[in-house]
C-alpha cells in the first residue's frame, strides 16, 4: 500500500456508539487554485498529486493550480481536479486528527462525490479511482461533445414548471432536498427553459458543468466507464455507502459497480440520501472540503447545526450535528 492510500484509509480507532456518516460533495465548485494551500502543507498531498500526474499522464498539479480555467472546466480535467482535491482534503483532515476513517458508520457522496467516497469506504484504491475518474471525464466530455447540453437549479418547482421542463425535453439530474431541484438537457433547450422561467420571474441558478450530468444525455459515457472498469479492481467496501440513485446502502462489487454505471444516466436522488441519514439517527456528518451545501441540506431536512473545521486558515470539512432532545 502507498504512503497516500496509508494517509487516506488508516486511523486510529475512537468512540464506535456514535453513529457517523462521511460526506462527499460532488462537482461544480472547481476552481484555480484548487488545493494549492494542501499541498504545500502536507507531503503525503504533494505525493498524492504526483500519483495523479503518473496515472493520467498530464500535470495535475499544474492544471489545478494555474488553470486556465477554461481547460479546468473541461469535463475530463475538472473531474480529476476534484477527485483529486478530495482524496487531499481526506489526508489533512486525517493528520490533523479531525477524521478517524475507522469511526465513520457509512459514506455518501454526492454526484461525482460518489467515486470519491469509494476510497475511504475501502472500495477502491486512489491508482484506480484516477483511472476511473479519468475514463468517466472522458466519456462525459465525448457526451457533452456530441449532445452539448447544461444544467439548472430551481427551488420549489411547482407541478406546472416540471410540466413545462419536461415539454422541452429538459428532465430531473438531480433532487437535492424537497426543493431543490437540478434539471438538465440540451443547450438549445436550457436556453429556452432559462428564457421562460425569466418571463415567469421564476429563479434559477446555472450550474458551472458542461453537461447535463444524470441524465440520457451521458449515454455515451457508459462505454468508457464499463471499460474502465475492467482495468482496475473494485472490491467490496468495508463501509457501506448510500447509493445516489436509490438512497439504499451498497457494499459489495456487484453493487457498486452497477451504480458507478447507473448513476451516468440515472437522476441523483440526494433527498433519499438525507431520509436514510434521518431514518438510521445519524449522530454526526462530515462533510469534506470548502462548500457545506451538503450540510445545509441536513439542516433543511432534519434540523441540527453545523461546525466548520479551518486548519491555518484552510476550510478542510464541516461538521452537521444532529439536535438530540434531552430526556
């Protein structure tokens, strides 16, 4: 085992009754810059990103760092940008001892987060998960290529709205919460949905991701990922992990490996995910990285309060505690 998969898989063992779920955010948020402040202050990160230039043959550290953010923004490259950045935020939140792997009851990642969290769950190796990355940023970026195509979100979209997406040929890519939707499809149709929306004074948010993610359109993805696929090796996952397309644990190979496929096409059901963290009386979410829009979203749907972990000034994870009525 590398010393970055020994920095990402191993810690030491606390309290086991507290029942905790690690977070992972999916795609959208990449930046340059990105990670830049990790790796100067932790060796296993500057080794982490060294593997990740060896395994896909480009300069990760580079591409991250300086950009430009056209060729970050590129399906392909963006991908590997945030799988990357979230193996590193693993590794600082390990050394500072703010995350015991062996605690963590469950893993959920969100979108793209999903891979990610194979990682951690002892799924998968950081090598493997590289290539994977690499082959699905490819496949997506081929998807895009032939079917230009965008997302948006929306809160609260009435029956009458969806109607009026679904006519343009705009469908769900994902449901975040009870209102917060993301949809997605063709250009010519997002610009279209986007106009009347506008005219109907409805809000909305243009997603920073070239590609209608979860939906028909990355049909063309699925080859490349099923390929990929029988290049590395998936095993079972020590950690069960929350499936995006159905909110249902999942750990053994078979399992995993269909919903890695399934969720190319098949809409992000996060509102599920955030019922099963309901229903199961999770203590306790870490969520890693900057953004804690996962963590807001348990908040939205269960209550609790959140916690931000800042190291140096680096925004590594934040913390949703649930609120526990006292008895």
């Amino acid at each position: 085992m590398s010393p970055v998969e020994r920095s990402v898989a191993v810690a030491p063992e606390t309290e086991p009754h507290r029942l905790i779920a690690l977070l992972v955010p999916g795609q959208g948020k990449q930046r340059v810059g990105m990670g830049w402040e990790l790796w100067q202050r932790y060796p296993p990160v500057k080794e982490l990103f060294s593997l990740a230039s060896e395994v896909t043959g480009q300069d990760v550290a580079r591409l991250c760092f300086e950009g430009p953010e056209g060729e970050l923004n590129k399906p392909e490259n963006a991908q590997t940008a945030i799988l990357i950045n979230h193996q590193a935020n693993l590794i600082a939140l390990q050394k500072e001892g703010k995350l015991h792997i062996e605690d963590i009851s469950l893993v959920a990642g969100h979108s793209l987060g999903e891979l990610s969290g194979l990682v951690p769950a002892g799924a998968i190796s950081v090598e493997d998960l590289l290539i994977l990355g690499r082959e699905r940023g490819k496949g997506t970026q081929i998807a895009y290529e032939r079917h230009p195509s965008r997302m948006v979100a929306l809160k609260n979209p009435s029956e009458e709205i969806r109607k009026l997406l679904q006519t343009l040929g705009v469908q769900v890519c994902i449901t975040n919460t009870d209102n917060l939707v993301t949809f997605g499809g063709l250009e010519k149709a997002i610009a279209e949905a986007k106009r009347l929306l506008t005219e109907k004074k409805i809000p909305f948010a243009e997603v920073n991701v070239a590609g209608a993610f979860h939906t028909k359109w990355m049909k063309p993805a699925v080859e490349y990922v099923v390929e990929a696929l029988r290049r590395i090796h998936i095993r079972d996952a020590r950690i069960p992990l929350v499936a995006n397309t159905t909110g249902k644990l999942i750990q053994t190979r078979d399992q995993i490996e269909k919903e890695i496929i399934a969720q190319l096409t098949e809409p992000v059901q996060w509102d599920k995910t955030i019922a099963h963290l309901k229903d199961q009386q999770t203590d306790e979410t870490i969520e890693i990285g900057e953004n804690n829009h996962l963590s807001k979203w348990n908040t939205a749907m269960i209550g609790g309060g959140i916690t931000v972990i800042t190291i140096a000034g680096i925004t590594l994870a934040s913390i949703w505690r649930r609120h526990h009525q006292a008895h």
